[in-house]
C-alpha cells in the first residue's frame, strides 16, 4: 500500500534538487527543502522551505528543530573545483556538512527511524575509463570526488555507531533541463551546449569530441530514488548512471538535432581543433547492483532536454 512520506531534501532548490522536490511533491509526499538561501524555483509547488548553512552544526539544528522525517535525500554540495579557496569548501560542505546533518539526525534521536539517502559521485573513484563497479579501489584524483568519499565514510560511520540507516549513491553525469533561467549549472556539458547553439546557431565543443562519459536522466534519478525510499534503506552502495556512454560528439549532434527540430535554423558543431589528445573509449560504469535492488531501466532523453534546455536559453537572449 502506498503511503505518503515526510522527505528532506538538502539542496533541493539546486539543479538535481529541484527535480526532486517536484517529483517527490507530485508524487503526494510531504517535502521540505533544505538549502542555503532561497531560489525562485518550483513556486507552483507546495512545500516547506527552511534555511541553514549546512557547514554550520548550530544552524542546520535551529533550521530543522523539532522535525521529524522518514527520508532524508542529501544532496547539498559544492563542485566549483577551479573557485578560489575550493578546497576548504568543500571539506567544510560536502564531507563535514553531511556529518554535521547526520549528526543532527542522531541528537534527534529519530536516526534509526530515518532513511539517510546520500548522493555521492562516481568521481570518487578516480577513474574514467574501462569497467566500474562498486567494489573497485577508491584513488579520488580532486577534491570534489576525495569530499564526497569523506562524505560516505561519515554515513559508515553513524550507521556503524548510531544505528543510522543509509543509501549511497555514486552518481554519474546527471542531465536535464533547469528549473529556472537563473541556474548556477549552465556550465554542464548538456546546458553549456545548448546555451551555445541559442545564442550562436554553434554548437561550440571545448574538446576533440572523442571524450565519452557516462549520462543519467534526472528522471530516472527521481524514479531510482522514490523505489529506494518506498523499499527501505539498503545499508549499501550504488553506482546510479544511465547504463551507456555518450561521446562529447555524440551530445552535441543530438543539441543540433533538437535545436533544428525546434524550427531555428542549421547548427554547426564545433569542435577544437586543437584538442590533440586520445581518449580512453573503454568506459563502463556497471548498474547492474542498483537494477537487483530496484526495478530500473534507464533511457535516453538527451533529445528531448536538449529541446528543453535551448529554448530556456533562448529567454536569457
């Protein structure tokens, strides 16, 4: 029987967050968003906003005093890796705000009454190439992938010494159109190209085209984490992607595509020539442990938010 659940998401008026908090709240669930400053995002929906510096203990419990909740998503994080000061950010956000929220959790006294989900990356791996599952060696080669390995060591931790119950998502490039004009994402592969061809009829690509990654919808993202919450905690780790891999090539022809679909004319792909470099083409980032836990068959929507995502751009011209 279906039953309507209380869900935090931190983070859930960002990029990922905001499809989330819709579908978690379309779905009938009672969401409130956890966040560091406002957006004007999904104001159509109904659901609690509270704010708080996740870094900050003292906040993050005044913010969520009182609350209880049956799932808490977590995804509040920062990935601007070339920002001054980066480092310490992260380590401040990323690895010690989790702690500090599982730590709330804990003092609530509601730990093992709650469902911690955690979105981690498949950065933490430090690989891009060849097969990639749960079980390989963990050599994070930058700070957002060492942050949220910290991170994941901080939920082993409270699950092991409090009772927590957890589940760990190392996700790959997540992909979908933004909520609002106003993201802070335009920099992701998928958005960035599409800004690109609205205001030039160019898709501009920074490399060769060769490099190939692994894409998951946001969609699917949503349906992978509704199945979790509903099944109960899985005291384990995921890989959570889109089961192929697409070149940068590959990416930009379906933003031409869309973008001619759309009636707007002709897009030329770009490429930069003087992008010399040979890349691995062996990457594989393995779902099969995810897809024996939950019923999950992803699919390619790259066309579909392309045409989403441009004509977002096209309201920025």
């Amino acid at each position: 029987m279906y039953l309507m659940k209380r869900v935090l998401i931190t983070g859930g008026l960002g990029n990922l967050g905001s499809w989330l908090t819709r579908a978690m709240v379309l779905a009938g669930h009672g969401v409130t968003t956890l966040s560091s400053n406002n957006r004007q995002v999904l104001e159509d929906l109904v659901f609690d906003r509270v704010f708080a510096d996740i870094s900050d203990l003292k906040s993050v419990s005044k913010a969520l005093e009182g609350q209880t909740f049956d799932a808490i998503i977590h995804l509040a994080s920062v990935n601007e890796g070339n920002a001054p000061g980066y480092p310490e950010k992260a380590l401040q956000i990323n690895a010690l705000g989790t702690r500090n929220l599982l730590q709330w959790l804990d003092e609530s006294g509601e730990g093992s009454n709650t469902h911690f989900l955690y979105f981690s990356t498949f950065h933490a791996y430090g690989l891009n190439s060849g097969l990639i599952t749960e079980d390989m060696p963990m050599v994070p080669k930058h700070d957002y992938g060492t942050t949220h390995l910290f991170a994941e060591y901080y939920v082993r931790q409270f699950a092991a010494t409090k009772g927590i119950n957890y589940t760990i998502f190392r996700l790959t490039n997540s992909y979908g159109s933004p909520l609002e004009t106003g993201s802070s994402k335009w920099y992701l592969v998928l958005n960035d190209l599409c800004k690109s061809v609205a205001s030039s009829g160019t898709v501009k690509l920074g490399s060769n085209g060769k490099p190939i990654r692994d894409f998951v919808w946001m969609g699917d993202v949503c349906q992978v984490v509704m199945a979790c919450i509903l099944k109960g905690a899985a005291n384990d780790v995921f890989n959570l992607g889109g089961g192929q891999t697409f070149s940068m090539l590959d990416v930009a022809g379906y933003v031409a595509e869309a973008y001619e679909i759309l009636g707007l004319g002709m897009a030329h792909i770009e490429t930069n020539i003087n992008d010399l470099n040979v890349y691995d083409q062996t990457l594989e980032v393995s779902i099969k442990k995810l897809q024996a836990w939950v019923p999950y068959q992803p699919a390619n929507h790259l066309l579909d938010e392309a045409k989403a995502t441009i004509l977002l751009a096209r309201q920025m011209l």
